[in-house]
C-alpha cells in the first residue's frame, strides 16, 4: 500500500531506525493526502525529532486500514525517487500535538475565543474567525484549561492563512523559554491520553 491511497482519519505509525537502532516512533492519524502531499496530525511521538524524508534513516510505516498493511515508504534513500511526490510533505522543528479545543484569548487587547489547533515545545498554531489576517509579530496570549492544566501561553504570530470562508489558521512562536516548560508536562498528558484513544480505535 502506498502512502498517498490512505484515506483522511486513518491511523497510522511511523518508525525510524538508523543503523538497526529506533529512534523515533510517532502514532498519529492522516489529516489530508494526495500524491502531491500528505498530512498527519501526530497524537504520540518519542525519541528524536528527525526529518522522516532523510536518507540517514530506515522507516518501518504501518497503516491500520482494516487490519495492519504495511506502508511503502519512498525516501530519498531510494535511489531515482529523489523528484517523487508521493511522501509526507510536512517538515518541523519539532513535533506538534494534536489538541483541538477552543481556549479564551488576548490579541491586542480584545478578548476573544480560538481554536487551540495543535502546539509544539517552540509554539502553538490556532484558527481564529475574522476577514483579514493579523499583522506578524502581533503578541497573542491563551488561557489554556485542559485536564487538570491551567496556564498562560504567550506568543508572537510568524505566518497566517485563510483556511476557509471567515477562517483564518495563525502559526505562532512562544515568546518566553519558562512556556515551553509549561507545555511540556501537559504534552506528555495529551500524548498518552490521545495514543490510548488511538489504541482503542484501532483495536475495535
């Protein structure tokens, strides 16, 4: 099975090896998939945080799609498939979590409701209702309340783009290192809480 025949919400797991020893492995589920890219939004990841195109490493790919099939995986470590289209296409510098629940919100003084899309240990991504995008650099401040968690994020816009009628995703960086110590209990919580619904999904 190819990576681009998986349809939208399917699970799947990803493994990396290099030199016979794992370093990563991520769960997740396909968000949006063609041959010209592939999305997935992570629910459980350990180890390093590699780029999963790189020829420096071996990618044992499962998709769980009525049963367990295993995934052709084309990297550039397969010599001619350098021009492919048909591989994950997301690139970070580190991982996002899925979280994907509306969390009150400060942006130049007003207050407002976004959806907390996803976060990172370097920043967090939310989508905000309104006609024209905010400016970069423009400071955002969240009131995260989330099992058990109760904490402040702020940070700075560095991209913006319309998803959709009204609709506008916004990328944003943290502004203080002391967050992403916030961040990072609550993101082992999410992960595991997310990985067992995951488990049971599958298992069902």
């Amino acid at each position: 099975m190819r990576l681009s025949e998986l349809s939208q919400g399917t699970p799947i797991r990803l493994k990396a090896f290099q030199n016979g020893e794992k370093n990563t492995e991520i769960w997740g589920k396909i968000r949006k998939n063609s041959e010209q890219r592939c999305q997935i939004d992570i629910y459980y990841y350990e180890g390093l945080n590699i780029d999963l195109n790189s020829p420096d490493y071996d990618i044992e790919a499962v998709a769980f799609d009525h049963g367990e099939q295993k995934i052709e995986w084309i990297n550039r470590a397969e010599t001619g498939n350098e021009e492919k289209e048909d591989r994950l296409q997301e690139k970070r510098e580190s991982f996002r979590i899925y979280i994907g629940i509306p969390v009150d919100c400060q942006i130049e003084g007003e207050d407002s409701f976004v959806l907390l899309v996803d976060v990172s240990e370097k920043g967090f991504r939310i989508v905000r209702r309104e006609s024209k995008a905010l400016r970069k650099e423009t400071q955002v401040e969240l009131h995260v309340e989330d099992d058990g968690f109760d904490f402040i994020l702020e940070g700075a816009i560095v991209w913006s783009k319309q998803i959709d009628d009204g609709k506008i995703m916004y990328g944003c960086k943290l502004l203080e290192e002391k967050d992403s110590n916030k961040l990072l209990p609550y993101m082992k919580v999410k992960q595991k809480k997310l990985l067992e619904e995951l488990t049971r999904e599958i298992e069902r």
